[in-house]
C-alpha cells in the first residue's frame, strides 16, 4: 500500500504552495486598497470617558416620561409645560445638578420630545438623556 510520492512506499514530503500564494496575494491587494482609507487626515484630540463617578454622588436622575399625545410626566406624575419649565429651572439651580432622563413613546412625535430638550437647555441643565430598549 502505498501513500503516494511516487509510487517508492515513502511519504510524500513536498507542500503544495500554489493556494498559499494565491490567498497571500489576495489579502496583499485588501490590505493595499483599504490602507489608505484607515488613515485619518485630520487629527484630533477625542476626549476620554471617565468611569469614576458613582451613581450615588450624582443623586437620583429626574425621569420625565412623554406620550403619544404629548402629555409629560415628572418622575409619574403629570405635570403641565409651565409647571415643566419652572420645575426645570429650580432644579438647573441645584449643584450638582440632577441627570434628566426622558422616556418617550415609540410614536410619539419628534417635535414633542424636541420642544421638552429645548426647554431643559433653556433653562440651564446639563445633562439629559434619552432612555430606550435594547434591540434583540
């Protein structure tokens, strides 16, 4: 029985390099195409997340909930657009100053969820944020 080379009864010992070369030469014609797409032109300086903060310091976020017909709700209870902004207002005054949190209808309009983030710029807070489900 022989396995081949030949015919002598000895194993063949030579490697077959034609795929090898080809799948090299392959990935040297990627590699020479996207090089210079992955080199950036105009540097810059991106700022880096600090994880430090403990949720505790920066006490309870205040959670305004928006639905479909454009109702606003401070953290689950209603409250109207005057109410809203003077609420907003008092608490731009606290240090440091409460994270808002906004939970929006899926179908609620943009414009609605818009005029409630201009409002809460407007009267000096910082930090808002929008809530959502991941996606599966």
């Amino acid at each position: 029985m022989s396995s081949g080379g030949g015919g002598s009864g000895a194993p063949m010992a030579e490697i077959n390099v034609t795929p090898l070369v080809d799948v090299m030469l392959v990935l040297l014609i990627i590699f020479m195409i996207t090089a210079p797409l992955m080199a950036h032109k105009i540097q810059i300086k991106l700022p880096e997340a600090t994880l430090n903060v403990k949720p505790e310091e920066t006490g309870r976020p205040i959670t305004l909930a928006i639905k479909e017909d454009g109702e606003v709700f401070w953290n689950d209870e209603p409250i109207s657009q005057q109410m809203l902004e003077s609420q907003l207002a008092l608490e731009a005054q606290k240090q440091p100053q409460p994270r808002i949190d906004i939970r929006a209808d899926r179908t609620t309009k943009y414009r609605i969820v818009q005029n409630v983030v201009k409002t809460a710029k407007s009267v000096g807070i910082a930090k808002v944020g929008f809530v959502a489900t991941n996606e599966h």
